[in-house]
C-alpha cells in the first residue's frame, strides 16, 4: 500500500508516468521527497507493482533505486542492455542472486551491491571503467566474478582497494577471458 506521501507525489506527477518520464520522475523524487525513509526504493516498488519497469526507461540505474527492499528481487538476473550506470546503493541489502551487468555500463558506484547476503555470481562487461568504494563489500556468499575480456584490461580498471572489502573470509574467484585468478587476494 502506498503511504500518503508517495500517492500524492504520484498524483502531482501523473503525467511523467503516463510519458514514460522516468529520469523526470526520479529526479522529481530527488527534489520533494527527499526527507521520506528510503523514497527511491518506495517509489521503485510501487512503480513495479504497478507493472512499470522503470529501468526499461532509464540510462542509468538511480541511487538507492531498491535499496533495503523488502521485496524480492532475485528474479532479477540481467539489466538492460541500455544502461550506463549502477547508482550508489542501488541493489544494496536486496536478495539478488546473480547479476549480469551489460555492455556499455562503465561504473559501479558506492555500495551498489553491498550486503546483498544472497549474491553469488557477478557478470562484468568489458565497457566497465569504474568500480567505487565497497561496491561489493559484505557478499558474503559472492563466489564468482565473470569479466568479459582479459586480465589485463581488469587490471586496467579503477578499482577502489575496498571494492570486494569483507569477503576475504573466502576465495572470490575472478573469470577473464584468458585466466582465472582470486579477486579477492
């Protein structure tokens, strides 16, 4: 059920979702409902089980977009292949289990998939440039991570050292093209 917040935000807004508006719309969320507990992930949820697919509609996935959601998101195995970009917290604390991030995302920011308790298999495409602080820290059932080229590009890319930080306690074993490798040694 919606709370009264959010159902009169939908209703000052009506016409970004009958559009398709949805980097409007978060953006509007941004601006007005910015003291509401967890808005983003709110407004996710509810666009979801409307049947609005925002990330159908989005360049780039929102920070925080379902954040510590209490509903299952497991089914989610693939993003958009259109996408950019994987906000701050995005996936954070969800039951995602396998992640197949697309061609064309360059950056994983802050926590995007952090304490994400279910997580074991992340696919990583060769377009990644960036991958921020803790952007997988507290997995700690994350045992694979599939890179889409070489080695040598996966050293290429900016990693903070903290990127993987709380999965030492087991081996992440890193998959590139040409060699297997621990991502976490």
């Amino acid at each position: 059920m919606l709370d009264k917040e959010l159902a009169k935000f939908f209703l000052r807004h009506a016409d970004l979702v009958n559009n398709n508006d949805f980097e409007a719309l978060y953006k509007a969320k941004d601006a007005e409902l910015l003291q509401m507990s967890l808005a983003t992930a709110k407004l996710t949820l509810a666009l979801l089980s409307a049947g609005i697919h925002p990330l159908d509609y989005l360049v780039s996935v929102p920070d925080k977009y379902l954040y510590c959601s209490p509903a299952s998101v497991r089914e989610l195995t693939t993003l958009p292949e259109h996408i950019k970009s994987i906000g701050a917290y995005a996936f954070s604390s969800t039951d995602v289990k396998t992640i197949n991030i697309p061609e064309g995302v360059t950056t994983i920011n802050v926590r995007a998939f952090a304490g994400c308790p279910d997580l074991e298999t992340v696919h990583l495409p060769s377009s990644l440039t960036t991958i921020y602080r803790a952007a997988f820290s507290k997995c700690l059932n994350l045992t694979k991570i599939v890179y889409n080229d070489t080695y040598e590009r996966w050293q290429a890319i900016n990693k903070d050292t903290s990127w993987l930080f709380l999965t030492k306690a087991h081996p992440v074993k890193l998959i590139c093209t040409d060699r297997t490798e621990l991502a976490n040694s």
